[in-house]
C-alpha cells in the first residue's frame, strides 16, 4: 500500500524491471497479471484495474437503429459491421416494439435494436412515447436512416420531434444517415470509377444536409451522406460516431467495423478515449486509499513518447489525471507500453503511434 514514508525507487526498480522486461519480450496468457507487479497497492487494487480493462475491452454497443422500411437500414449494417442484418429493413410496421439483433463482428460483438414507429399513423405516436422513453437512455448512438434522393421528410420531422426527441437523453449522439446519395440529382453525374459524386449532384447534396439539419434541428456535421452500395463516405461516418460516443465505448465501436472502414483517425480517438477513461478510474480508485501526504507528492504528468526520448508532456485533465495515478511508477513510459502491449493483444489494429 501507498506509505506516508520516503519511498524506496531504487527498490521498486529492482523488483519491477525484471518482469517489465519479460513483460516487453514476451505476452504471456495472463497478460492482464502484469498489472499485480506496477503499484504499492493495498491487495484488490490491482484485481480493480484488471478488470476495469476487461470490462471496457469487452462492452458490446447496442446501436439504435431508426427509419421508416425501405431507406437501407439492413444495408448501412452491412456497409460498417460485414454484416447482413435483413429482419432491420423488413419489421412489419404493426409491430409496436423494438427488436434486438445480436451481431458477432470479429473478436466482439454489437447490438443493433430496431425501432418501430417511424412512417405509420400519428394515432400511434402515443403508444410509443413509452417504448421510446424507456429504450433511447440505453443506446451508445442512434443513427436514424434518410433515403437522400426523398423530396419530403415531413414524417420522419413529425415523428422525431413528437417522439423521439423528447426521451433523447442530453448529449445522447444521435446522427442522421442520408443513405443512398448516388440517387440524388444529377444521377448521371456520379463518378463510378471513383464512386463520388460529381460537382452538381455534391452542391445539391450539400444542400440536402443543410435543409435536414435545420428541419431536425441539429448541426450539420450530425448529418452524413453516405452510399452502402457504392461504399461512399462510409468511413466518415465510423468517425463521426466514434468521435460522438462516450470516451469508454469508442474502442470496441471501432472494433466492431469493418476494417476498411476503420481510418487512423478513428482508431487514435479510440485510443485516446480508453486512456482518458483509464486515467480516470485509476486515478479515483489510488485516492481513496493514499494519504494526504502521498495525494500531494503524486504530482508527476504522465508521459507518452518513443523510447529514448523522455516522452512528450501531456497538458490535458486527462494527462494530469494519469499522471497522479502513476506517480509512484518505476518510469513514466512503462505504464504506456503496458497497456499499449495489453490492447494490441486484445485488438490488432491498435495504434502504437
């Protein structure tokens, strides 16, 4: 446990290093074992951490998924998971509750949920202010479906802002897909060979955006076109989810797109979200065991850079934040590499950049 005494560093370097060292060489089965040998930690600190990591590695995401039939629900799951979820685009509208569609994608899974409601009578808005409330507050992300080349959406408005709207949690991310862009005017401007659109039809998708983005009342950059079929701009739109989730839900969202779809950028912010969060929790979970004294000595910020070079200084609240939960590390870096070891074991796009 933390001690209000002189800690002992050359001590703790002679008794860490060597493990740190076979840690670096080899992973073993147990890889999450190697958290035991970095702290001075009062016993079930470690086993904490251990399976805080497990937990976030291991998050399945459940996607609300919104829309009336025929806009391309099943499709826009296939063009981000390689999966073809076809019961999405084909609920019968008199069905009145929502529908989980458990996926397996690669080493993890997804959630994808149904909803109902969209483009039937306003009759029926009342029965599903309930079923609405109850479910938008457990969704990650509700993406709700357009087909772009549609002249109206009045249906989609009224529904939205009569039900949807007023159960989406704040700060829920809730992004609207314009499905099917290679549809909208002039068709015959589209760029097969690059599968873009031409100069025309993008001015005339620009203004698609602008008309639904003010319509639903939201920022334009929480409306992506996208083409499942033509596989266009699909990867924009895995960032701007991933840039809207929850800090501790960006890695296994990544995970679970296809890996064509899943950009530098998207996996950097998954990165950085799991360390924020990991930082975070370490950091809570020392304090209320440390001394006063030990709070006020654990002032080191953590450092992430290449080896030999003393690493880069962080100045963000989440960098502090490490910093005081590992003041009482052997070395800065080891931290870092540890857990840059231990994801790119779980998943292997992680960045070591």
């Amino acid at each position: 446990m933390f001690c209000d005494h002189e800690i002992d560093f050359l001590g703790i370097i002679q008794l860490v290093l060597p493990k740190m060292m076979f840690f670096m060489m080899n992973i073993p089965e147990n890889v999450l074992d190697q958290f035991d040998h970095l702290y001075k930690l009062q016993p079930g600190v470690a086993t904490k951490i251990k399976n805080f990591i497990l937990k976030t590695f291991d998050y399945q995401p459940k996607i609300g998924i919104l829309g009336k039939t025929g806009v391309g629900k099943s499709s826009l799951c296939n063009a981000l998971f390689g999966k073809d979820v076809a019961p999405i685009d084909h609920v019968e509208s008199r069905t009145r509750e929502h529908q989980e569609y458990p996926v397996g994608v690669g080493s993890g899974n997804i959630k994808l949920v149904d909803f109902p409601g969209v483009g039937e009578n306003q009759e029926r808005d009342m029965e599903y202010k309930t079923l609405y409330s109850e479910q938008l507050p457990e969704l990650d992300v509700v993406l709700w479906v357009l087909k772009a080349d549609d002249r109206a959406f009045s249906t989609d408005e009224e529904f939205y802002h009569n039900v949807v709207k007023p159960h989406l949690v704040q700060g829920k991310p809730f992004i609207i897909v314009l499905n099917q862009v290679e549809k909208v005017e002039p068709m015959g401007e589209w760029d097969s060979n690059n599968s873009i659109p031409g100069c025309e039809q993008q001015k005339n998708i620009d203004a698609k955006i602008k008309d639904v983005a003010k319509k639903f009342g939201l920022d334009t950059k929480n409306v992506i076109p996208v083409s499942c079929g033509k596989k266009y701009n699909v990867v924009t739109l895995v960032e701007t989810i991933t840039y809207a989730i929850p800090k501790d839900k960006k890695l296994t969202f990544v995970n679970s797109v296809l890996n064509e779809n899943r950009s530098e950028k998207a996996k950097e912010e998954a990165k950085s979200g799991f360390f924020k969060e990991f930082g975070e929790f370490t950091n809570t979970v020392l304090n209320e065991n440390r001394s006063e004294k030990a709070k006020e000595e654990a002032k080191t910020v953590i450092v992430e850079g290449s080896e030999g070079d003393g690493g880069k200084y962080i100045e963000e609240d989440w960098g502090q934040k490490i910093g005081e939960t590992i003041g009482y590390f052997v070395n800065n870096t080891i931290v870092i590499k540890l857990l840059n070891k231990v994801a790119k074991h779980f998943f292997p796009w992680w960045p070591f950049s």
